[in-house]
C-alpha cells in the first residue's frame, strides 16, 4: 500500500538529477530525500525490508493472479464497495474535526452509493460530481494538537507515524466492516480489500523499482509529506492512495 505514495514523489528522475541535489531537505524527488528525522530508521529498514519481502513472495503473486483472472468490472466493483464502506468513517472523523462540507460530502456519498449504486458496488456519487473528503482518526486526532511523533513502519502495514499507529484500533473499528459480527465473514473480506487494493498498485511497484534508488526513504518522505498534505486541509476530492492532485488517487490500470 505504500507504493503509490513514493511514486507520487517521483518527480525528478535522470535529467533531472542535478536540480534534485540542489533541493532543499526534506522535499521530494526521484531519489531519496535526505534530512528527514527518522529516530527509528534502524528498526523500519529492517521491518521494511521485512514487508518487502514478504510482498513479493505472498501478496503480489496472489494479486497478480486475482487481476488476471477477475474482469476489470468485477474490480471495479470491489473497490467501490471498499471505499463506500470508508466514506462513512470519512462521515464520522469530518465531523469530529468540525469540517462541515467534508462531512456533508462523505455523508450524501454514502448514501447515494448505497442506495443508487447497489450496496456501493458502482460509484454513482463520482458520477454525479460529489468530492470525496477522505479522513482517519490519527488526522482527527491531528486535527486536535496531538503531534505526530516519529515515523514507523509497521509489520504487514507499512508506513506509519506513531499517532497514527495509536489511533489504528479506532480506525480499525470504526469502519463497518470491524462491525461485523460474523468473524469468518469479516475475515474474508478483509483479505478480498487487501488484495485487490495490492493488485491496483502492481504497476505503482514496477514503476517504482525503476526510479527509485533508495525506495525505503522515498516511500518515507512521500508518506510523510502526504500525510501533512491531507491534515492542513480538507482532503476534497481525493482518495486513499489514489494519486495527486489529491494526496491519493490510484494508478489508472492498463
């Protein structure tokens, strides 16, 4: 999942290298970003290089294969249901960090997709111009003073602050899917989320590969930058991991 936010700091690459020297610390460009406060740098190479390589021996094989075996509209229509379901956590946290039209938009999203786009299998709200205005409760609790504290890399999840890791439990719970009931049910879809979400982002990967030369501190810096990006505004009109503009909108698949 942390591919597509190094890419998107991949914005000097060959040519382009001399102005990337010249740059001040901590901006983003093709090639690893130095100055970056990284207190815990030792433990997240070693987690990352973990997550790594545990990727490419589990995950990206089996979203290889889910992308090619599943048509591109039953793809479609997972992802939609996934982000309809975070749209009214979006509600929720909106609301607590008083931001009124990014509650508002998160609210009516839900509802049309749900109702229109059959349990939020199509995505009727894009369609009809509504912006979504992505939020979590680390940004809310960001949103309040608390700091974000130093970067980590968790096991399995990735990218990370240490507020964000604090507020993982409440996300976790917050989106429906943590209500349901039935375990196996829930389980299910959890991993049907994870690899899908993996199988938008094997093109981000191989694009990544090529450019980037230290990957872990680019995924870092990009991460961080991303992060700050979405507490200092609203987030209107993007989505998790899904490019920028909008700190999130994914890769467009071939």
């Amino acid at each position: 999942m942390a591919l597509p936010l190094a890419l998107a700091g991949c914005a000097t690459t060959g040519s382009d290298s001399a102005q990337a020297e010249s740059a001040a610390p901590g901006t983003v460009s093709g090639t690893a970003v130095a100055g970056t406060p990284d207190p815990f740098e030792s433990y997240n190479r070693s987690m990352y290089a973990f997550n790594t390589a545990l990727d490419d021996a589990v995950l990206k094989p089996v979203a290889t294969l889910y992308r090619d075996i599943t048509p591109a509209l039953a793809r479609d229509g997972v992802g939609n249901f996934f982000s309809n379901l975070s749209d009214m956590w979006s509600f929720v946290n909106n609301l607590a960090q008083a931001r009124g039209e990014g509650a508002y938009y998160s609210a009516v999203r839900f509802s049309v997709n749900t109702v229109f786009g059959i349990g939020g299998l199509f995505d009727v709200a894009s369609e009809m111009g509504l912006p979504r205005s992505p939020q979590d409760f680390g940004l809310t609790l960001g949103r309040w003073g608390v700091p974000t504290g130093p970067y980590l890399v968790l096991p399995l999840l990735g990218p990370s602050t240490v507020r964000d890791t604090v507020a993982l439990p409440v996300d976790w719970e917050g989106v429906l899917l943590g209500q349901m009931s039935d375990v196996a049910a829930r389980n299910s879809l959890t991993a049907l989320g994870l690899v899908d979400k993996r199988a938008r982002l094997l093109q981000a990967g191989d694009m990544l590969d090529a450019v980037a030369l230290d990957k872990y501190s680019l995924t870092r810096d990009v991460f961080l930058q991303l992060r700050s990006q979405r507490a200092q505004g609203d987030g209107m009109g993007s989505e998790d991991f899904e490019g920028d503009d909008g700190a999130g909108m994914l890769p467009p698949e071939d």
